[in-house]
C-alpha cells in the first residue's frame, strides 16, 4: 500500500494491499487469498485482464510518447 499502487488495484479489484512494512498485514492477506478461492479467482482473473488492457507496452508506449510530446511542444496537440 504505497504510491499509486492502492489506486491501481483498487480500482482494477486486482488485489489486496498491505501496508509493506507490516508482517501481520502480508501474513493475513495471504492466508485470506489462500482461504478464498472465489476472492483468489476474482482478483488474479481482474488482474489479468488489467494488464492485458490497460498496461501493456504498447499502451503506456503511446501515453508516454503523448506527454514527451507535449512537454517538447508545449501543447496537448499533435
């Protein structure tokens, strides 16, 4: 549970974030996917298919090629 990681999986209910620097926090967290394999199931198939279609290369290629654009022309325009 740090930076942009919380926004991201909770958004994409692609997991279970934890404060990292708590044993007790990783320990449940784990034994409650390994207890829920309907909870297992529907964060890891979330998560799939956030990489898939949101976070590939070619995706954020694209977006970060816009924002060095703009930054070098000082416009959103292409």
């Amino acid at each position: 549970n740090f930076g942009h990681v919380n926004e991201y999986l909770s958004g994409d209910q692609a997991g279970i974030t934890v404060n990292p620097e708590s044993p007790e926090e990783i320990a449940a967290a784990l034994l409650k996917l390994l207890d829920d394999k309907k909870l297992y199931n529907h964060l890891s198939n979330n998560g799939k298919q956030a990489a898939d279609q949101k976070y590939r290369w070619e995706f954020m290629e694209e977006k970060l090629l816009k924002i060095f654009r703009e930054l070098v022309t000082g416009s959103s325009n292409e």
